[in-house]
C-alpha cells in the first residue's frame, strides 16, 4: 500500500508578488485556497488581478485569467503597458486570457463550472483569476445556486493545486453575502477622498487558516502596479531590545543645552523640539546632526518644508561646518514634496530602509506636521508615532523630532498629537516670549527620561555660530505663560535683567 | 475502457473527480455512500474503487469489507480517501488497501496511483501513440 504523507498544519503559500500584499497575509494566499477581492469601480481590481498574475507566471507557473462581461481583452492588456510588471512575451503563452462570459450567458453557472474544469485542465494553470464575478451571481437564480457553483470550484481548483482569486464589484452589498461565506478569504479595496487627492486601502477581512493584518493598510497604483503599505504600528516597533547604554551620551552640539540635559541624550532615544514657529526647533536639530558628523556618526535630515538646497542656503548663515556636511553629504538630506496623495507608512518605510542601509545614528525628523498631514484617521497618529520610535530605538538611532506648537504666547502649551510627549524620552521646549515690544527666545527642558536636568529656563539666541545659550533668563512673574509684561506700578528699575534669574517648568497639558 | 467507481458523500469531489477521470480516457461511475457503493461494484465491475472512509449509511470500512467478501472482487484495487490520518492505519491493518489518500490531494497524486494501478486512460493512449 502507498500512502501520501500526512499534510503538516501549514498549507503551502502563493506568493502575490505584489509589495506588501504578502506581508498583510503573513505569507500569501493559500494554495488550493478560493479568494474574493472586492471593490468598487477604480479601486484596482483588474490592476491588481493581472499583477498577481504576472508575478506568478514570473516564477514559472501558468494563469488563467477569465473575464465574465468587463472590458475587452484587447483594451485591458493595452491598459496594462504602462505597468512595469507587464510582460507582453507572457500573454498567450503563460497567461491565458479567456471570456466566460458567452457561455455563462447560454448555460449559466453550470455551463461556466464545466468550461473553467475544462480550462483549468487544459492549461495547466496554477493560478485562477476571475474579473467580474459579480455577473456569475447576476445569473444565478438563487443564493444556493451560486454557492453550490462556488463549492465546485473550490473542490476543483484543489484538486488541481489550483488557486483562484476572484474580484466583483460589490463591496459589503446583502446580495454578495453568499459568497462571503464561501470563500476562503476576502479583501476588501477601497478609496475615499482626502483633502484634494485620493487616499486608497486595502483590508483583509477573512482568511482562512492563518493570522494576518487586520485593519486598513494604505496603498498606491503606480509605474510599478499595487504597492501596499502596511500600517507600520502593525509590524514595527514591537521589538524589546533596545540599545540601554545609560553612560552613553550624545551631544547635541550645543553645550548648554548638553549641559541643562544632563551631558546629551542617550543614542538610541526619542526627543521631542516643541516650539512655535521660528523658534529655532530646525537649528537645534541641525546642530544634533553636526556634532554627530563631527564624531563620524552619519545623520539624516528628513524634512518637508525646506528644499535640501534651502537649508544648504540657511545653513550657510549658521556657521561653515554645517553647510559643508550638508554640501558633502555627511549629514544627508531627504526631502518630501508636498502631495495630497503622500502615505505616512510608506514615508516610514523609506525613512527606516535609508536608516539601515546606511548606518544612520541620529535622525532629525524636522516637522512632525509633515506626517500627520497624510493621516485619514488621526486616531492612529499617535500608535504610529510609537511605532516610529520604538523601531528607531531598536536600531539604535537618537532621533529628534520637531512639533509646532499652535500659539505663539499664550499660557498653554498643547502638543498636537495625542500620547505624543508620553512616548518621547526627552522634550525640549523652544518659546517666544515678548517683553518690551521684543521678542525673547527661551529654551528648557521639560522632560528627560532616565536622567537628572536642570529644568531651568534659559533664554537664546541664534548667530552666526548657531544656537548661544546665556545663563538662567531671570524673568518677571508669569514669564512662562509667554506673557511676559511688567506688572502695574512696578518701577521699571526694579525689573529684573534678562539674564538673571530663575524660570520654573511649566507642565504640559 | 477501464472503469473507475468513485464513492464519496461529498458531491463536489465527485463531480470534480468524475470530471478529471474522465478526461484521462476513464469510464467513471459513482455513488454517494458505502451501501449504494456495493450495489455498484456488482452492477458495474469496476477496474479500480477509489472511496472515501467518513461516509452516512455504510462508510468505506464497510464497503470495502463487503467487497473483499465477494469472491470475484478479492483482488479489485482500491483507493482509500480520508482527511482523517487514522482512517489509514484502521483500514490498512485489514483490508489489503492498494493506496490511501489523506485529503485534501492534489490530482497528480491521484493519477499517478490510478496509472500505476490499472494503466493509462484511452484518450491519453491514444493520444500518446500519435
């Protein structure tokens, strides 16, 4: 007696080929499996559907793809060309494209089920796609009909080691409800409206016989097809090993701010730059990255307000080192244009491949503003946020990261993005204070995990050297609401000077 | 042509087994329990029984020892399918198995223990010799 061996718990997995795709399956589909992908008209569905296929046939194994009453084969494959992942040598030869739809029209589900048997056998395909499935439930007469078509199927395509992966129109409607069932998993595409562009996802919502992704996960439809984003709190950041060198201190390259942080901060840490705007948050950040250059440690500068030939140009004012390690690349520079259509996982992604490729140890993430722009759900930016840092932290990097603060004075500090200062190791607060019609700069530390500051307000200013911290700003009461004013009938003599004094924490809220 | 008996509850497999068989040269006849299954191996005297374990009314335990009962079908080939490894090591011990198949399979499993057991299909004969 021959007996075939025992199948071990996990199934064997096709690969999409499409980026991301696999990573939100943890692995691909299962072979043998039947897959609904749905969405409405211009998610991507027939995009998608060739992509997969041609990334199968890329490994060496046959597709059929079967169209049941969409666009012609003709115009679709014309459609394709701008792809890079077409191949016009593997049409006809290792992709079958077939119509279903004339004899589903003549002989209905039955009909079909035979002609795909037929098909399948024939062609030796190992993958199955169907574009249109919602014309097959159009026909069927009953909800029991078209399930019993797809229990077929299904039994079919595994005998044949066969995958299918279908697409309809419908998207959640009652009537599809059949299929939902049947399947063995389901992915939903979808496309709203974000500000003036288009924000796509991409969700599973079923499959059968693994774990996955859940939620959305962003992707775009460009020259290389479907590249599908992740969401980087899903699979980033859940790392416990980070680098605990408490001796270890990085300067900021600016002793006093070194000094009010203890000696700098740790190298694999979080630190926030809250300030309004102009408060000297992308020097302070810029100055982190030159005093790591100077010890040989490469710096990136990720940024999306100054083009890299502005800051060069900026730079320039700030002292000549910095502007020759930006002109020279040992601190580098990477830019992101404004777009409505920008993907926050796809940022990071790039920012964290760059930050491993090139060994980067400080980071400066110059306006966090530039993320959360591209957030359609601002719940997440805060998850998201965490994930960023702890990802960084486990590959060792001192990050910075600059925040605007809404209000320029005022008596409150509000930090934009929820859970934010709670994730950050350290907080560096930049401020404009007014007093007799000048405007003040003030630097303080408002938190340092695991390390002893001198929390006291200074004040500073910006030359050609970079940032100059003079000794505790003195201030009038009510200096750290901003408001900094003489009280009625205190005699101007009586003023403290700016540079005396002692200033007090203020908490954020 | 050779004939094939394929009896299994589950109607898809059937269909889908039914649809392959027969497009490897195979007369393929059926039947949905092991009861209804030895009234078909009499009926139709086939050349190779593939049959499932886990079946209502008689299941592939029964049906196979009901055959091996009748003096003509001691020595007929049969192809056990289950999902349940068990059903192979209970059926092997007793019934002079030729094949077990622990579902799911894939077709060329399949073909390659029906070819070794009774030969090619027809069409692929003749197909071959052309």
């Amino acid at each position: 007696m021959t007996k075939n061996e025992s199948k071990t718990v996990s199934l064997p997995r096709l690969l999409t080929g499409v980026p991301g795709l696999d990573a939100i399956s943890n692995g691909g589909l299962y072979r043998g499996g039947i897959y609904l992908v749905q969405g409405k008209p211009g998610a991507g569905k027939t995009i998608l559907g060739n992509q997969i296929c041609f990334g199968h046939v890329a490994s060496g194994e046959k597709a059929l793809f079967v169209t049941l009453l969409t666009e012609s084969h003709g115009r679709m494959l014309s459609h394709l060309r701008c792809f890079d992942f077409f191949d016009p040598k593997q049409v006809g030869t290792s992709i079958k494209y077939v119509s279903g739809y004339q004899i589903l029209e003549q002989e209905k589900l039955p009909g079909l089920l035979a002609f795909l048997r037929t098909t399948l056998r024939e062609s030796k395909a190992t993958l199955l796609v169907i574009d249109g499935l919602i014309t097959a439930g159009s026909v069927a007469e009953s909800d029991l009909e078209l399930k019993k078509f797809l229990h077929e199927l299904q039994v079919f395509i595994e005998l044949l080691g066969c995958t299918a992966v279908m697409f309809t129109g419908a998207n959640g409607d009652a009537d599809q409800y059949a299929v939902r069932t049947m399947v063995d998993g389901l992915v939903d595409l979808t496309f709203e409206r974000v500000g003036m562009g288009i924000a796509r996802s991409i969700e599973v919502v079923k499959l059968r016989g693994g774990s996955y992704l859940t939620g959305r996960h962003r992707f775009e439809i460009s020259d290389p097809g479907v590249i599908v984003y992740p969401r980087i709190e899903s699979i980033l950041g859940n790392s416990p090993n980070r680098s605990t060198n408490a001796r270890a201190r990085l300067s900021l390259g600016i002793p006093s701010l070194d000094q009010m942080l203890g000696g700098g901060v740790y190298p694999a840490s979080a630190t926030m730059l809250l300030g309004s705007s102009g408060s000297g948050k992308t020097i302070v950040g810029l100055s982190c990255l030159a005093a790591g250059a100077r010890e040989k440690e490469p710096g990136l500068y990720f940024g999306f307000s100054e083009t890299p030939a502005e800051l060069v140009r900026n730079a320039e004012g700030l002292g000549s080192a910095l502007s020759r390690q930006l002109k020279t690349k040992q601190i580098e520079l990477l830019w992101q244009p404004p777009s409505d259509d920008r993907i926050p996982d796809e940022m990071a992604e790039r920012l964290i491949a760059i930050v491993k490729q090139r060994g980067i140890r400080r980071l400066f993430i110059d306006g966090i503003d530039g993320f959360k722009h591209f957030f359609f759900d601002p719940e997440r930016t805060g998850n998201f946020f965490s994930a960023l840092c702890n990802e960084l932290r486990a590959l060792g990097v001192a990050t910075l990261l600059s925040e605007e603060t809404q209000d320029l004075f005022g008596p409150e500090i509000r930090v934009p993005v929820t859970r934010l200062a709670t994730m950050m190791d350290n907080i560096v607060l930049l401020r404009h204070v007014e007093l007799r019609a000048r405007l003040h700069r003030l630097i303080s530390v408002m938190k340092m995990r695991g390390g002893q500051t001198d929390s006291a307000l200074r004040e500073f200013s910006i030359g050609e050297h970079g940032i100059e911290i003079s000794p505790t700003f003195d201030s009038a009461e009510a200096i750290l609401s901003g408001l900094a004013r003489l009280n009625p009938g205190t005699p101007e003599s009586t003023l403290p000077r700016v540079k005396r004094g002692r200033g007090r924490q203020r908490r954020l809220r | 042509m050779k004939t094939i008996l394929v009896i299994d509850d589950e109607y898809a497999l059937v269909e889908s087994l039914i649809d392959l068989l027969e497009g490897e040269g195979y007369r393929v006849v059926s039947a949905a329990n092991g009861k209804d299954g030895l009234a078909r191996v009499v009926k139709e005297n086939p050349d190779l029984i593939i049959t499932d374990f886990m079946m209502p009314i008689a299941d592939g335990l029964e049906l196979v020892l009901g055959v091996r009962a009748l003096p003509t079908f001691r020595t007929v080939p049969v192809v056990m399918m289950s999902a349940s490894d068990m059903a192979g090591m209970l059926t092997n011990r007793r019934l002079n198995l030729s094949a077990f198949l622990s579902k799911p399979f894939q077709a060329d499993e399949l073909m390659s223990i029906v070819h070794k057991l009774i030969g090619k299909g027809e069409a692929r004969k003749a197909a071959a010799n052309k």
